[in-house]
C-alpha cells in the first residue's frame, strides 16, 4: 500500500532538515514503498537535450512502469543561485511527485561559470522543448507540465512556464513545438533580477551570474518573471517564506499582486517566520496539502492508471 504524499514529505523533511538519526522512525514507514521503488520506476540518467557552448546539457528522467496511458510529468530545476547545484543534488525533493506516479524529468542547466545570463533561462527552455518533442517516446502527457523549482529553480521555473517565443530566448532550441506548461510552482523564486543587483537587496549570487555585462541591467530585465506578466499564463502557486534572507519574500508577493491584475490563476502560500527552505515538518506537510489542492482545482491531480501485469 502506498503512503500519502503528505506522509511521503514529511519522510522528505525528515532526510533533508532533521538528519538520518532523527528521521529513522519517518524512514521505516516508507521501508516497503522504498524497497518497491526499482519496481515502480525506470530510471534513465543523463540524457542530453540540447548542446551550447560545447557543452552537454542533460537530464534525468524518472518513468512510473506498468501505467495505461501518458503520465503527467514534473519538470524539476534545481536551484544554486545560478552559479551552483545540480541535478543529483535535489533527487530527494522528487520523491513526493514518484510516491504521487508521475514521470519526473530532472533538468541540467548551464551555472554562471560557464556561461552567464540568460544561458540558464534558454537551457531551461530548451529543456521543455525536449520534453514536448520526445513526450511519446517516453509515454508523457505534454499537456500535463508542471515546472517547479527551487529559489533560483523556482526563477527559472516561472520563466521556462511563462516567456513567450517573441522573447527570443528559446532560439537556440531545437524543433519549432510551441512551448506550454499545465502550471508551475515556484519556491521561493526571485521575480525580479535588477532588484538583487544593487541596492539593499543586493545578493552576491545575483551579481556573480550577471557578472560585468555592460547590459546587465537590460539582460535582468529580460530574464525577469515579472517581465512577462500577461493575461492567459498558466496557473501559478508560489511558496515563499515572509523572513527569507535569501530571495527577499516580497518578490512573491509582486508577482502574485501582479498575476492578479491579469486575472491569472495564482496563489501564494506564505509559510510564517520561513525562511529560505529547510521548512520543518509542519510547513512542510501545509505546503504539500495546497500543492494537492492547487493541482486538484487545475485539473492536475491524476496519475496514470496502472496495468496489472505485475510490472
């Protein structure tokens, strides 16, 4: 029998926030779904979606076996501030989205030691191109999308879900699919990258990934979310912390302000006294039940039926 999504976090908070030690009661809950987990899923790493600067970028992809029909995906982007994280560095926050039996594609982005803006937010792009392009081969619902990320990812999760292609920035894609998400949800994501460049929120990540740009300021506003606020984005639920240090808290209350002028569908969880991440157990099981419920409301709450092969 399967554990709630709900219990499923709170194993996830358990391993991330608490420790191994703390946890050991949480994990033994989850020992027969974790002992089933190879059964359930394929794993096929390290597939590349697209090449820039001579550089591979690649996902992960995590595939439910035995289902009748396309599954929705999660298109995770890990965060870093740009210029640190990886793929393998987040597969933990994947796990309430497998216990759920969605496909879950985990995205390689160029950081700023390679490249510096906008690289990330055209990699990002390109990614989801690849997952539209491909949806059939690896038996995705392109029409459930869901982007989410985490404080940098949760930027670049809103971009990847809301630039249009007037933007120019997913030029260097291959295919020519008309890029759409089903909805994103962003934690804690930077709305506004000029804000972080000067000033009193100035945040060294921010500066670093823009580095000596002349155009800096021009490229921030480019690769702002709050850029490309306009009727008809897909459903938006922002979770955000009201005492982060790292991504001041009024960037999700910006664009949620701004979302609703354009009668998007959008909400902001506020978690009391949160700071960046590292929510405990109680936050973190208030922010799975509003991800439950915003997906239920969109139309998103469905998993893939399962065959009974014995797969």
């Amino acid at each position: 029998m399967k554990m709630t999504t709900l219990r499923m976090a709170a194993v996830v908070t358990a391993a991330m926030v608490v420790g191994a030690g703390s946890a050991s009661a949480q994990l033994n809950d989850t020992e027969t779904w974790a002992s089933h987990l190879s059964n359930t899923y394929r794993v096929v790493p390290n597939v590349t979606y697209g090449v820039a600067n001579n550089r591979e970028n690649k996902v992960d992809l995590y595939l439910p076996r035995g289902v009748d029909g396309p599954t929705p995906v999660l298109m995770y982007i890990h965060g870093g501030g740009w210029v640190g994280g990886s793929k393998e560095s987040s597969v933990l926050r994947l796990l309430p989205w497998l216990e759920k039996g969605w496909a879950v594609v985990n995205v390689q982005y160029r950081l700023g030691a390679v490249s510096l803006a906008p690289a990330a937010v055209e990699d990002c792009l390109c990614a989801l191109r690849w997952v539209i392009r491909n949806a059939e081969e690896y038996d995705i619902d392109p029409d459930r999308i869901v982007v989410t990320g985490n404080s940098a990812g949760g930027h670049l999760a809103l971009t990847t879900g809301m630039i249009p292609a007037s933007a120019g920035l997913d030029r260097q894609c291959p295919g020519n699919e008309e890029l759409s998400v089903a909805a994103i949800i962003n934690w804690y994501g930077i709305t506004d990258v000029a804000d972080l460049l000067d000033g009193p929120n100035m945040k060294t990540y921010a500066v670093t990934w823009m580095g000596s740009l002349p155009n800096r300021l021009a490229i921030a506003d480019r690769v702002s979310p709050l850029t490309y606020v306009r009727a008809g984005l897909p459903p938006v639920l922002s979770i955000h912390g009201d005492a982060d240090p790292t991504v001041p808290y009024q960037h999700g209350v910006r664009l949620h302000a701004e979302l609703a002028k354009f009668s998007v569908a959008n909400e902001l969880h506020t978690v009391p006294d949160g700071r960046h991440g590292g929510f405990n157990r109680e936050q973190t099981v208030a922010i799975f039940e509003t991800i439950d419920r915003f997906l239920t409301k969109h139309g998103l709450a469905g998993d893939a039926s399962r065959s009974t092969s014995g797969e």
